[in-house]
C-alpha cells in the first residue's frame, strides 16, 4: 500500500505523487504518517517534511500550513515550500549564518516585535538550509 501525497503552496504543486512513508513538522513536534493512518488534521510549523519513496528520502522544506490525512491520502497546504533539491545549498548556508546573527542580536536588544521577526527568520533559513542535507544543531 501506499500514499497518495500533495503539497500545495499558493504559487505551484511542490509534490504530488505516491510514497511509503511521510513525517510532518508538527507543530507538537515531528509526526509520521504510513498507510492506514487515522484520519488527522493538524497545524504545521516551519521546518523540513521528508517523503520516503522506495529506500530514498525526499526533503521539502515547508513554512507553515496544515496537513490532512484521510483514506491514505496526505494534503498538505503550505504558505511556502522548495525541495531540498532546488535549494542552492551555498546560499541556504549563507541566508542561515545571517539569520543566527539576527536572532542573537534580537535575543538581547530586548524588542518584542524584532524578537519575533527574527525568530521566524531563523526558522525559515534553518529549515531551507537542512533540507539541503546540512547538518543544523
């Protein structure tokens, strides 16, 4: 048995074809889906959802949206999503260097409001950055 699977963003289909196994940025924490999963509605967060088709596994890093589960079937509605493959890996390293330093900058200077821009900043270019395959502590 297998999974049907969409990602939708607003702009394009970033992914729409069967697959063995799905896990989800949840935001409760990581959540993996299989054939015969129970249906489910759930909220994602900003990081990296994997597609496991055959023995490989497909990075596609998602910002945000839900996922719904229902008869083998996985739609996933993001704000914005890119496979790991279309990233230039050079310039996700780049994007997440300077978001760290806007995120520890935003941690002392005490603004809520920048605080919370930078956080989504970091959120956004760490999970660009590991769909690439890079390693991110």
């Amino acid at each position: 048995m297998a999974l049907t699977v969409r990602v939708i963003a607003p702009d394009k289909t970033v992914w729409d074809s069967t697959a063995e196994e799905v896990i989800l940025p949840s935001t409760t924490g990581q959540l993996g889906i299989l054939p015969r999963h129970a249906p489910l509605l759930t909220a994602l967060d900003t990081g990296v959802m994997r597609v496991r088709t055959g023995k490989e596994w497909l990075p596609i890093a998602v910002m945000g949206g839900f996922a719904e589960v229902d008869q083998d079937e996985v739609t996933i509605l993001v704000n914005s999503a890119e496979r790991g493959a279309d990233i230039d890996r050079e310039e996700a390293r780049t994007t997440f260097a300077q978001a760290q330093e806007r995120f520890a900058k935003a941690q002392q200077s005490g603004n809520r409001q920048e605080f919370i821009k930078a956080t989504q900043a970091y959120k956004r270019a760490r999970a660009r950055y590991q769909a690439t395959g890079a390693m991110v502590s």
